[in-house]
C-alpha cells in the first residue's frame, strides 16, 4: 500500500520505554511498516518515556509502547508491539488510503 498523493507525509510518534525488549520490537515494527507500507513517507520519532517523561504526559500516554499518528488527521493511536501489521494501519486510518 503506498499513499495516494506522493507529497502526504505520515507523522508517527512512538513511545518506549528504554530499548529493551517488547520497545524495541515495536521500533522494528513500526521501521518495516514505514518502508513497505508507507514508502517511506514518514516521519518516525521514537520517545523514551524515560528519558522524556514530560512529553508522555503531555500526550496522555497510559500504556508502553504506543504509537500516535499526529499527521495527517485525526490523530489515532495503537498500543503494543505493533506486530500485526493488518491491524496497526486499521488503527491508524492508513488502510485503504493506497
């Protein structure tokens, strides 16, 4: 699936909890979705909730690791390691749009 129009640009931003484990599955994850999904057109920044608590309450995030679509709206969020494909790009609103 690749995005209709080649200048829309997804805005992902996952939280994370150190770079251990079910963390850094969900980078993995959400890496190779970007590439094959989205062709690349996507912006991914990855928050250590550690490191920058502020932005985590910020963005009212209750549950490691969460991945937040913040562009283009609405805003959708998934929660998890981000595994099943099919369902992460369901969650996000991304499925269909290619």
């Amino acid at each position: 699936m690749r995005p209709a129009d080649d200048q829309l640009r997804y805005r992902l931003r996952l939280y994370v909890a150190g770079m251990a484990g079910v963390s850094t599955l969900a980078i993995t994850n959400i890496t190779a979705i970007c590439a094959e999904e989205l062709g690349g057109q996507c912006d991914l920044e990855v928050i250590d909730i550690h490191q920058q608590p502020e932005l985590a309450q910020r963005d009212q995030i209750l549950a490691i690791p969460t991945l937040v679509k913040t562009a283009p709206l609405p805003v959708r969020s998934v929660i998890g390691d981000l595994s099943q494909r099919a369902r992460v790009l369901a969650g996000l609103g991304i499925r269909g749009q290619g």
